[in-house]
C-alpha cells in the first residue's frame, strides 16, 4: 500500500488510533466487503485533488455502517468476527475507544499516574449490547476483563457468539442476564466482587415516540449532507428507525437518561467498596446539574467529569467514587 498523508482529528483522545481520517485503502484491505459501499465525496474533491482522501460511505445506511465496523475491528483490534442482529445498536467506534482512553487515564491518576493494565483490572460493563464493543477495546488496548451486563437475553446470546469465535475474548470477557430490568447493580455485583471501574451508555430517551423521532432527526441530517460521485444528493428511501437500529432497553426507559443514571447513583451506594470508580456517559449536558446533586445527597466522595470531543460533538462522563482517600491509595488493581 502507498504511503499518505491523511489528517489528524486533534479533539480526539491522544492514544485513539482514529484520530486520523478513515484509511479506506489499509480497511478496504483487511475486510473487502467494505468496497461496495465506498464511494467519493465530490464535495470534498473540489477542495482536495487527493481521491483516496475524500473516499467515504452513507453513514445513513445500516449495511455501509456496519461494514466499516467490522473493517475497523479487523484492521485495529484483532478481531476475526464481528456482527450485530438486525435493529441493533451499531456503535460509533472512534467515540467508544474515547470512552475507554479517557477512563484508563481516570484509573492512572488514582494509580501514581501509571494506567494498570493486565486481565486483573476488572471493569463492569452495565448495558453491553450485542455488540460487545467497549470490552473488545478495553482489552485490546488495555488487556482488562470485563463483565458485561444486559437485560436483553438475545444481545448477551450475540455477544457470546462474538466472543467464542475470537478466542482471546474467551477467558476476558464473562456476560450476565440482568433478570430484573429496573435494577442496574442488583444481582449482578456479588460480594466477592470488585470492580476496577464501571462503564455504562445508559439509554438516552425516555419513551419509544422520543426515541423514533431523534432517529429521523439523525437520517435527515445525513441525508442532506451526503453526495454521490455524480455531485447530487442521493436521498436514500430506508426507513431512518432501521438505518439507526436500537431495541427498547438500547433507545430508551422510563425517566430517560437521568430516570436511568439516578437509578444507578443511588445503588451504587451499596457497593461502595467493591468499585473504584462508577463511570458512565451523559449526552445531555442539562442532566449534569441533577446528577451531582445526587452525588452529593447520597456522599459520593469524589466526582469528576470528563469531557470528550467527537469533531463538533462534545460528550462526557461522570465518574464518582465512595472511597475515601486512604481507601484509594489502598485499592490494589492487581489482585
């Protein structure tokens, strides 16, 4: 393959291996099927003569977005298999490696500022999906074990698939039924457990209509924005709640994100030994000004929140921790 020069995205995290523009040559070469779904943005042409810098896909169309997945994961993360049910979740992978990234730096500033890697760093995964994503990248780059919960039987049943055919996966990566879907920790930490970190994406909608309307709103914008080799914008005819899939416990629950994040801050406080730091994202900066007060009512010892920028999109997450100061500088993450 020829050498390029492809553009660094600064806002991202500085070991995020994405922080370049997608190299469609090197993905194209590690997962063929990704071909048949490129084409070259014109728009971009007119700016840049360099064709192989203005390759790209329909980001509104669940195959193509599927496929760049499965050619990310092959070229980046070891992966042999990967692949979701339809109307699953297919997750923005250069956001979730972010996540991942930003959390390892979280653990070395409570660890001499050295990010403790290894299988003994054990990370709870509330919500794992059927795509398995943050475990594949948490071990990848970091070699951490993961328990990955989830309330869906069938999205467990595909990430099980996930992990038996990549063998490494096997002894990293355990998976648990929540059987009782408005619990979040119940059941699930046991007390010979502990927990390095937590990681959760928690639903973001609080009803199904919500849900389906943000959908279109995320199409529609993909659509205008997208141009064909020929120059016109292509309008694709899919319908937008199948081109950005989600089961229920994916998209939404009732009281939404924060309904679903207090409910995890106020269990919490019944673990508080066995987890370092609870972590999970906020998409809604509003929710923030709620979530600390909870923090405080229920005696979170240390909160923080880390900011993350995507391009134009600024996300975080929340971290709080019921340890006390000597509790944390006694944690092992070695056990």
């Amino acid at each position: 393959m020829k050498n390029k020069i492809i553009p660094e995205k600064t806002t991202l995290h500085p070991r995020n291996p994405h922080r370049f523009r997608y190299d469609f040559e090197k993905l194209i070469y590690n997962y063929p099927i990704l071909k048949n779904y490129i084409f070259i943005n014109e728009h971009h042409v007119e700016q840049n003569n360099n064709e192989l810098a203005n390759q790209t896909i329909d980001f509104a169309n669940p195959e193509a977005v599927k496929a760049l997945n499965k050619a990310i994961l092959v070229s980046n993360y070891g992966i042999q298999y990967w692949d979701i049910p339809k109307n699953y979740l297919c997750p923005p992978i250069p956001g979730r490696a972010d996540y991942i990234h930003y959390l390892a730096d979280l653990l070395a500033n409570s660890n001499d500022q050295i990010i403790p890697e290894g299988e003994n760093v054990i990370g709870l995964d509330v919500g794992i999906g059927s795509n398995c994503i943050y475990p594949i990248i948490g071990n990848y780059e970091y070699q951490w074990s993961f328990v990955g919960t989830d309330i869906d039987e069938n999205a467990l049943q595909n990430c099980k698939k996930i992990i038996a055919k990549n063998p490494h996966l096997i002894e990293a990566i355990s998976l648990q039924l929540q059987t009782e879907p408005r619990f979040v920790f119940k059941n699930i930490i046991l007390p010979e457990d502990k927990f390095a970190f937590t990681i959760c994406n928690p639903p973001f909608h609080s009803s199904q209509e919500e849900a389906t309307k943000a959908s279109i709103r995320k199409v529609t914008n993909l659509k205008d924005t997208k141009t064909t080799t020929r120059g016109k914008a292509e309008l694709s005819e899919a319908k937008p709640i199948l081109n950005f899939g989600g089961q229920n416990a994916e998209l939404w629950c009732n009281g939404g994100e924060i309904g679903f994040i207090t409910q995890m801050i106020y269990e919490s406080v019944k673990y508080p030994l066995q987890v370092f730091w609870y972590t999970t994202l906020v998409s809604k900066k509003d929710n923030l000004r709620s979530i600390y007060k909870t923090l405080n009512k229920v005696g979170a010892v240390e909160i923080k929140t880390i900011e993350m920028a995507q391009g134009q999109k600024i996300s975080r997450f929340v971290a709080w921790t019921f340890l006390s100061e000597k509790q944390q500088k006694e944690w092992k993450f070695y056990v």
